[in-house]
C-alpha cells in the first residue's frame, strides 16, 4: 500500500507497518511518481497547490487524513468513496495557549512596550488586564474546551458559543445579543460557506467599544476591510494569527493598522502539535489497515 506522508518524522512513525511504502511528499517541488498508486494521503500542514488536479489524478486513494483540523482545501474535490479524516485534538493545546498569550498581549499592551524597549524609553503606563473580563468564544468544539480550561485561572466569565445551542453552550444566532457583552471575542469556527465573513461589519460593529476580537480560526472568517475600518477608528483591537489574504503581503493595511497584533498562522505550530499528529497518525493508519472506524471521520457539512 502506497501512503504520501508531509515528512521523515510521519515516514518514520509508520515505517513498520506491514506492507506500508512511504513516501514523503511536503508539497514542494515535483509530484512523486505513482500518484495513480497512492491509497492514503497525508498531505502537509500548509495546503499544496492545485489540489484539484491532484486529487482527480489518485485514482486509487481511499483515505486523506489532514494534519490540520481544517479540510476546507480538500473537501469540496474529495472523489466519490474517499474517506476524509480531520485531526481534530492534535492542535487544541498550542491554539488555545496562542489564544490566552494573545490576548493577553493585547490587553496588557506588550507590543506596544517591545517597541518603547527598542527606543531604550521607559514608557510607563496604566493598561487593560485580562481578570473580570468576559471572554465569548465563538465555535465551541475541543480547541473552546481547551482554551476555557486555560482561562480557568484568570478570573473571568466564560460565554459559549457553537452553531446550535446546547447545556452551557449559547446558540449562533444569539450573537446580537451577546457581543455587546464581551470584553474579548475568540473565533474558533471551521471554515465552511456559513461563517465565510461571519465577523463582518454588523459583527464588528456590535462588539463594545475598546473589546479584542482574537482569531484563531481562519482568515475567510472575518471581513478584512470592515475589520480594518474598526481598527482605523481605534474602536476595538484585535489579534490575528490568520489573515484574509493570507499570506498578508507587503503594504497591506492592516499590517499598519492601529490596536492590531499579527502572528504569520503560528498557533498550532508547536512540538507539542508534531507529536499528536504522528501519535494520530500512527493510530489512523493501524485502525486503517485492520478495517476499524476511523476517527475524525468528516461527514455532513463538516
């Protein structure tokens, strides 16, 4: 069985499986040879280009198991009786520390301060904090959870929100009446046709004055320019480690932008990330070969 890893490391992790041949494929340079062979495809964590073709060309591929919890690359050319497997879980620990770092960077104005310590000026002053705050997370699946158990020590009220309601956990058409609210708005949500531009100007708009929108989610899930026109305005700030475009290229306004923290998609970039992937892997690939359910199994609309 012919199986297209992202590395060595996930070559490795499987190398003595039965009948397995590995080969690496990152997405940089030309496609391997056998790409009509491949029966599983690992595909690297930034997505290759021209997925399209390449999928409509693996004729023998049964599974395509991502190292991100995001498919939406994939999903809309995944051919007829291919399995598509997410690896939710693997990530939740490095984006939730992204997201309480990055709020906490904002709130209390580090960003601000690591440019006075470049000028050698010592620029004290008074700045927000995290303690009392309510917090909304906004796509409340394992990576809210982790998060909600990071927060648990910074004293503030946790508000839950997932597409439909649930025990605990508010409803997305509730937003209206619970935006105004929060001090801090975290995204969390997949990227899918219903929350491409959730975060638009009547989102923004409703935000309070001086709150922090974090986006952890993708950048397709908020509206760059009517971002950009809150930040302009100094209403509210923000910290994004996606953006819409993304890569951000150079000159773009929002690298600019007042009350703004950026980080280049690094949350779920961590050690810590690279050894739950090929924990998943390795466990995926043995379900696999002995015909078990496989995990985070995408079905539905995600």
């Amino acid at each position: 069985m012919k199986i297209w890893v992202p590395s060595e490391a996930a070559a490795d992790v499987l190398s003595d499986l039965p009948d397995v041949e590995c080969v690496v494929y990152d997405g940089s340079g030309p496609v391997p040879e056998g790409v009509d062979k491949v029966e599983v495809w690992v595909p690297p964590l930034v997505s290759v280009a021209g997925i399209p073709d390449l999928l409509a060309r693996m004729s023998s591929l049964r599974l395509l198991q991502t190292v991100t919890a995001g498919v939406e690359p994939y999903r809309p050319h995944l051919p007829d009786g291919v399995t598509l497997c997410n690896a939710r879980g693997v990530h939740d620990a490095g984006t939730a520390e992204w997201a309480v770092g990055a709020m906490i960077a904002v709130l209390r104005e580090f960003p601000g301060f690591v440019r006075a310590q470049e000028r050698g000026e010592w620029a004290y002053r008074h700045t927000g904090v995290l303690a009392d705050s309510t917090v909304l997370i906004v796509g409340y699946g394992s990576i809210g959870e982790a998060l909600e158990r990071r927060l648990a020590a910074f004293e503030v009220d946790v508000v839950r929100v997932a597409r439909s309601a649930r025990e605990g956990v508010h409803g997305q058409d509730e937003l209206p009446e619970l935006l105004p609210r929060a001090d801090v708005v975290v995204l969390l949500v997949p990227a899918t046709p219903d929350t491409a531009g959730m975060a638009d100007a009547a989102f923004l708009g409703a935000m309070k004055d001086g709150a922090v929108l974090v986006n952890a989610a993708r950048g397709g899930v908020v509206d760059t320019g009517a971002l950009v026109a809150e930040l302009e305005k100094g209403r509210i700030r923000a910290a994004l480690d996606v953006s819409d475009p993304e890569p951000l290229p150079p000159g773009h306004p929002l690298w600019s932008a007042p009350g703004v923290f950026l980080t280049p998609h690094v949350a779920g970039s961590t050690p810590a990330s690279q050894r739950r992937t090929l924990r998943l892997l390795r466990s995926q690939l043995l379900r696999y070969l002995a015909g078990e359910p496989l995990k985070n199994v995408i079905t539905g609309s995600y």
